[in-house]
C-alpha cells in the first residue's frame, strides 16, 4: 500500500515462493523484471533468504543483471552477514514507515545510489554508477 501511495506500481507476494515465481515470471513474460525487491526475511514456504539466492540464481542464469533486493528484517544477531550471504543489497528495519520507503526509493532511482543512514551495507551486486 505505501509503495502506491508514493505512486510506484507493485505486485505483492505472500510468501517466498510466491516471490520467487512473480520475480521469475515478469523476467519471462515481460523481458523487464523487476529493478527493487522489498524482500521480507521471515515468510511461510520459503523464507526471504531462500528466496533472494533462487532470484540471483536466475538472474545469473538467464545473464541478467542483479536487480536491488532491500532485506525488511526486525534485527537481530548476525542477520547483516546472513542478508548479505544470500544477495540482499540492503537492510531496512521494522516498522517500515512511508518515508523510509519514500528514501529508499529516492536512493534506487538515484544513478550514484549513494550511502544512507537507512541502509545497513552496501549491495556486492548493485550496479555501479554511470561514468
């Protein structure tokens, strides 16, 4: 509902697996998959994890390039290395706020993609700025 309320369109997934497919499909089907996953880390099915290594395992497979994947976690011990393992770029907390959206969707449609207090560590996969 936020990311509409900023006017971005989405589709939404109810778990893992779910997102996986919808990701999966719109790369098939439209030959433009999707630039931003908001992927949570805990979700029946499949967990976000699982999730984002099946999505950069298809990407790479289908020679496409690494879309951002921004982790929405609560926190915790090591859950940084373990977002960052599984090919997250990014890390927001809970409770997601619209401006916490709002700046994260600044950043992404930003072409330096510069650092931000919101974010927690930067993407290994992101793509780098023009020169």
């Amino acid at each position: 509902k936020m990311l509409k309320m900023l006017g971005f369109g989405c589709a939404v997934a109810s778990d893992g697996l779910e997102a996986v497919d919808l990701f999966v499909s719109a790369a098939i089907n439209q030959k433009d998959p999707f630039d931003i996953v908001f992927m949570d880390c805990q979700m029946p099915r499949m967990d976000g994890f699982a999730a984002t290594e099946a999505i950069r395992k298809f990407e790479t497979e289908a020679s496409l390039p690494h879309c951002h994947v921004v982790a929405i976690t609560a926190g915790g011990l090591g859950l940084e290395k373990r977002c960052m393992e599984s090919g997250m770029c990014h890390t927001a907390l809970k409770p997601i706020r619209l401006e916490t959206f709002r700046e994260l969707m600044n950043i992404f449609s930003s072409p330096s993609l510069s650092p931000s207090p919101l974010l927690t560590f930067r993407c290994p996969f992101a793509p780098s700025p023009p020169s």
